[in-house]
C-alpha cells in the first residue's frame, strides 16, 4: 500500500515528520568537532567505523600525508582527551592508530599492527570510553597481556610484549581497525552512564 501523504490521516502524517526529523538529526551527529582539533571524529552509525581497515604499504609509511595524518591525529587526540585513537575514528579507513596510554612517554603511531592475544594470562573487566560514541561508558573484558608487532612512523618494525594499561589501549584500537566498536560486541554491559573523568577515551 503506498500512503499518500496529501490525504492521509494527521497521526501518520506527524509519525512521518517526525521520523524524518530524527533522520535528519543522526546524520548530524556522526562527526564531532573538538575546538582546535585538526581533524573530525566520525561517532557511532558511520559505516567507516564498521569496515575493516586496509595496510599502509611500507613505502607509503614515510610519506608527507601519512606523517601529516599522523601528526594531525596525534594532535586531535589530545584536544579531545583520549589516549588512543585509530585512523577509521577520522573517517581514514587504514590500518594506523595513535596512542598515549602513559604521562611519560610520547605518543606513538602504531602501523599495521598484528595483535597476538595470550589467553593463559587471563583476562581483566575495563571500564572505558569511546571517542566515537560521546558521552557513554562501556565495561568490557580485556586480555591481560599480549603480543603486538608494528611499524613506527619512522618505518623501524618493532615486536613487545604488551601489558597494563598499554595492553589494554592497543586492544581497543585494534578493534577499531577491524570495524569493531565496544558497544558492538559487549551491548549486555553497557552501562548507560554520563562517562565519568576517570574513564579513558580512546
Ligand atoms: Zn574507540
């Protein structure tokens, strides 16, 4: 049946509008704007978020616009408060992420990575935020320790042993590369909570 909307009843005519009217308002949501931040955050519903992420060629790795697109997400993590951020969260569908899980230490691009999970040291409940899903937190089950392998930005391939905090950032930015966002996977824990200060974005 096709519903014409010229003659059809007031009711419908408002669910339509009304319909329409919150279209129109996801769409406006799904980039987020932090003040001084060089590049924009693509937030839930966005289908780069949900696609997996193809490999940086290593000849491309010392290039001016994968150093710029590092640079600029480096920057834009950090006027947004994150500690991680991986290139599909501005809408880059490549396999980099940036992450600062530590005070001391620089923030670092991870490129290509592989992630080696050690299922023998178990696993840990982590409370965290999403930079790509504003204002929620979300408690999900991290491994405790793994294996990363990488590029740096200086083209040098690394391999460590992750643990901690750092283990627990790689692995979400990680997912995120492979279209995974934390709401995906552990939607029974969500936690429909204003995020609070001490809940790490990434
Ligand atoms: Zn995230």
């Amino acid at each position: 049946m096709i519903y014409n909307f010229l003659t059809g009843d007031l009711i419908i005519k408002s669910l339509i509008v009304l319909l329409a009217l919150f279209n129109f308002n996801l769409s406006a949501h799904k980039l987020h704007m932090y003040p001084d931040a060089p590049l924009k955050i693509i937030t839930i519903g966005h289908p780069t978020l949900t696609m997996i992420a193809g490999e940086i060629p290593y000849e491309e790795i010392s290039s001016e616009e994968t150093q710029e697109l590092i640079d600029k997400m480096i920057v834009t993590m950090k006027k947004a408060g994150g500690v991680g951020l991986a290139a599909p969260q501005v809408n880059v569908s490549k396999r980099l992420f940036v992450m600062k899980p530590s005070w001391f230490k620089k923030a670092e691009a991870i490129i290509n990575p592989v992630v080696e999970y050690i299922d023998g040291a178990g696993t840990k409940s982590s409370t965290e935020g999403c930079l790509s899903i504003p204002g929620k937190q979300f408690k999900v089950e991290r491994y405790k320790e793994l294996n990363l392998s990488y590029y740096t930005r200086e083209g040098e391939f690394m391999s460590e042993h992750a643990t901690g905090f750092r283990a627990i950032v790689a692995q979400h930015e990680y997912d995120h590369l492979n279209g995974i966002l934390i709401a995906n996977f552990f939607f029974p824990n969500f936690v429909p909570m204003p995020i609070s200060k001490d809940v790490p974005l990434m």
